[in-house]
C-alpha cells in the first residue's frame, strides 16, 4: 500500500527487501493511529555500525517526534515505533 502522507529517506544506504518490508509496516502502523490530517516523515541513516532514525508526525493536533540509533535498521524502527506510539496514546487520552 502506498500512502501518500508518509515521506521515506534513506541516508547512506538502501535497506535490503525484508527491512524495508518492515519499515514500511511500522509506518503504516503508526500512521493508522496519527491524526487524520497528519504528514509524517520517516528519516533513516546509517554512519559506521550504527543506523539513525528519526520519525515526525506533523499535524494541527500537533507534533509528535522519535528518535533512536541502533546497530539495525529494524531494531531503531522497532524503537521509533514504540517510542511515538506512546506519543499517540498520550494524545489520544487528552485530546477530549
């Protein structure tokens, strides 16, 4: 499924088929608890032995931001995931 409110980057590689499978399904994730009006960004940057990744949620409700370096693309996925999942449930249980 391609969605067209989330923007991927890739710095300094392209993961192999099996992690960008995944990242893609974590976005998903994510992007099905966001706002509806939301744009999110998913940045991923591998320097040495270490992947960099950051997701960021913009939307009028808000912004919601994770981050996590891991020796994996799909552990600092994983990370981000949880990480602004958390974000999501806090929303969501003030935004009434």
């Amino acid at each position: 499924m391609l969605n067209h409110n989330i923007n991927f980057e890739f710095i300094g590689f392209d993961p192999e088929y099996e992690a960008k499978r995944f990242i893609n399904s974590a976005a998903d994730r994510v992007q099905s608890l966001a706002p509806s009006d939301s744009f999110m960004k998913v940045a991923m940057k591998k320097g040495g032995d270490v992947v960099e990744a950051s997701c960021r949620i913009a939307s009028q409700a808000g912004v919601f931001v994770a981050e996590a370096v891991c020796n994996s693309p799909v552990a600092a996925i994983h990370q981000v995931e949880s990480k602004i999942r958390q974000q999501l449930d806090e929303w969501k249980k003030r935004r009434f």
